[in-house]
C-alpha cells in the first residue's frame, strides 16, 4: 500500500494505491482518492485478507501502470463497503511479482507506461 501525500501538507493524504491478489494469484491495481483516502486506509492492513463492495472497475492508466498486463484498475469510493476476514479461510498469496529479463527492463527504461524497477 503506498500513499500519496500533498507535498504542501502532509497531513493531507491524495490518494491510496495498492496491489488485489485474488485466491487464484490474479492480481489487480487498486487506488482510493479524495478526501475519504484517510478513512478507507484506516480499514485496511497489508496483508490483511478483505470483502469489498461498491466500487468501480475503470480503464487502467496508459502510464504508470503498477500491474503491466492488466487492462483494468478498481477505484474505491467513499461507501465502498470494507469487510476484514479470517486469514485462515482463504487461501490468498500474501506477494506476487512478476519478473522479467534485464533486456526488457532496459526497454522500459526511458517509458512511462509501466512502473519497473530493478
């Protein structure tokens, strides 16, 4: 989970990004924004295993995209319904990565469509 945070104030947060793993390993970019970004955070542990209702599924960005392959992104709203589950009733990956070989690193390099770091 990373959260993004004015600059002028950092008490006030702009957005909340991070990464859905899914009991298959799918895995799906996700991003709370708005002024509700501090009380939807506050309901979410990394790692913790959740029930989510009521969002949107958007287009993903053309650049900067976390998860490179996926066609779609969830966007949370300020009545996205939050529900923490036992852990042990699911079995969900707590990481997923996807690594590729240098050279295509070395391709991405001066790109701005993927985020890829070494």
């Amino acid at each position: 989970m990373v959260c993004i945070r004015n600059y002028k104030n950092l008490d006030s947060l702009i957005c909340v990004d991070m990464v859905l793993i899914d009991e298959e390993g799918g895995y799906v970019h996700a991003t709370i924004k708005g002024d509700f970004a501090d009380k939807l955070r506050s309901k979410l542990t990394e790692g913790g295993v959740y029930i989510f209702s009521n969002f949107a599924i958007e287009l993903n960005k053309s650049m900067y995209r976390v998860v490179s392959d996926s066609k779609i992104m969830i966007k949370f709203f300020y009545n996205t319904y939050i529900k923490a589950v036992k852990e042990e009733d699911y079995a969900i990956p707590k990481h997923k990565f996807d690594f590729s070989p240098y050279p295509t690193l070395e391709q991405r390099r001066l790109k701005f469509d993927v985020l890829s770091g070494l």
